[in-house]
C-alpha cells in the first residue's frame, strides 16, 4: 500500500485541517503490554477497512494494528452505502482485532463496544454530547436535531480477526454535508477538533472497553458493555421502523438490546422481535 504523493503545500492547503502527526501517535498509543502495537497514516487510500483486511489475510498484521487515512476515496458503511469527505475533514480508521478467548457467536458485539469507546473518547476528548443509533451511528445535537457524525463498520479477517472501522466527521462544515442529516462534531460545539488528541482518545477507550469484555469471555451483561450501551443509545424508548432483509419492515417501540446485540421492537400485536440486521428508521413521535 503506497500513500498518494503530496506535497507540503497541499498537505496545510486548509489551515483548519492540519495532517495527523503520526509519530505522535504512535508516542501515545504503542506501549509495551497494551493493545495497539503499529500506528500507520496513509495521505489517501480507497478504504482502510479493505486494506487492513488484505493485510492480515497475508499474515501482513497483526492484532492492534490500527491504519488511519487522511481521506478515503471509497469508503463504506452499512448496506455498501458510500461514506465521502474532504481529506483531513476527519477521523477514517480502522482496527484489527483478533478476541481468542471470546466464542465467535459473541464477536457481533464489537460494532457496539466500538461504538461505546467513541462516544466515550468523543465525551473526553472533544466535549461534545453524542448519542448511539442501533447498530453503529453516532449521532450528534446540531440546532436542536439529531444528525449522523459517524459510523462504524465491522468485517471478518480470517479464521480469528475482526477488522472494525470508523468514520467521524470533525471539521466538516454546513457546505460540505453530504445530505442534510449529517452533521460533524464542529457544527456539535465541541471544544476541540484538533484530530490528534481525538484518535488518541477513541483508541484508549476502545482499548480499555476491548480489554473488559474480552476479560469477561465476551459477556455484554459481566464486562458492562450491555448496560453502558443502552444508557447511550437514543434508539432505545423511541418509535421505530425497522426495514429488513426481504422487502419486510416492522414498527414499534425499540424496548431493549438482548444479550446477543440485537435490538427488541415491541410491536403494536404486543409482539417482541428481535432484529439483528437491518436498517432502523427513527419515526417522529405521532
């Protein structure tokens, strides 16, 4: 993987969006005993997901490698939908994880501990209030609405790893939003968009979430990550409409996430059904 030439004067064309300073990162993050143990910045790359992916099918990563862009050309979220954004405008990341101690059936819970550990990197770092949107949204108050600042993505990598990316809009303004419901954590008010001390943030929350549930055999309900990502759900108490695979949908109110992850709607037949893949719709209330 060759990082597209740029040249300095390209790199600080917009003062307000500085290049990550990787050496600093990798001062801040790689530690003897902990998680992350490479830190690599690319200038521009079609998705850091596909590439640590290919990486570690070639036994070319390792488990805390962590490849950060500074813009990507073709990344993705859910359903294959396109995520774009100016270079450095944001946080484009992705991790590869390889939980051994924890049975595959309770690796579907790692979009949400991601999610959890940036919330909780976002809360410290940036100051700014974020919310969770089943299954892997962070959303964030601009105005007085909801809107969606980030996302996460979750890809097998082999017989023993994960590979969960992230995307967080920081800096992009009201001009550059790709459709009106998005927003960025500068248009939230946080305090800080400088992206340094945010990755650092999100990557020590996501270390310190991943090390507690894989220490509890990936048990949402022991390790806390249940419980924590329902307090920070918004999904949860509103009315929903969950479309799923098949042309099928189902409404009601979004209750509870089950110990497997999966989001529980109450319908209006007093019926319980759990969605563990779909697309959830906020609905207004009536």
């Amino acid at each position: 993987m060759t990082p597209r030439d740029a040249s300095d004067d390209n790199r600080w064309s917009d003062l307000d969006r500085p290049p990550l300073n990787v050496t600093a990162l990798r001062r801040g993050l790689v530690r003897e005993g902990g998680l992350w143990r490479e830190v690599d910045v690319v200038q521009s790359t079609g998705s850091t997901n596909n590439d640590l992916v290919n990486l570690a099918a070639k036994g070319a990563a390792a488990e805390g490698s962590v490849l950060v862009a500074e813009e990507q050309t073709a990344g993705r979220g859910r359903l294959d939908r396109q995520w774009t954004a100016p270079a450095r405008s944001g946080l484009f990341f992705s991790v590869l994880l390889k939980p051994a101690e924890v049975p595959v059936s309770r690796w579907g819970w790692l979009p949400l501990l991601t999610g959890v550990a940036v919330a909780t990197g976002l809360s410290r770092a940036a100051g700014v209030d974020t919310a969770l949107k089943w299954p892997n949204d962070l959303l964030v108050t601009v105005g007085g609405q909801e809107r969606k600042a980030g996302g996460i993505l979750a890809e097998r990598a082999g017989e023993d790893g994960v590979v969960v990316g992230v995307g967080i809009n920081v800096t992009l303004r009201e001009d550059e939003l790709p459709v009106p419901a998005a927003g960025s954590l500068a248009l939230a008010g946080a305090v800080s968009t400088d992206r340094d001390p945010l990755l650092r943030g999100v990557l020590r929350a996501l270390e310190e979430w991943y090390g507690r549930w894989r220490a509890a055999g990936g048990d949402p309900a022991v390790s806390g990550l249940q419980e924590t990502y329902a307090a920070g759900c918004a999904t949860l108490g509103r009315t929903v409409r969950a479309e799923l695979p098949g042309d099928r949908s189902i409404t009601g109110e979004a209750v509870a996430v089950d110990g497997d992850g999966r989001l529980v709607i109450a319908t209006e037949n007093g019926v319980q059904e759990p969605v563990g893949a779909g697309d959830i719709v906020h609905l207004r209330p009536a």
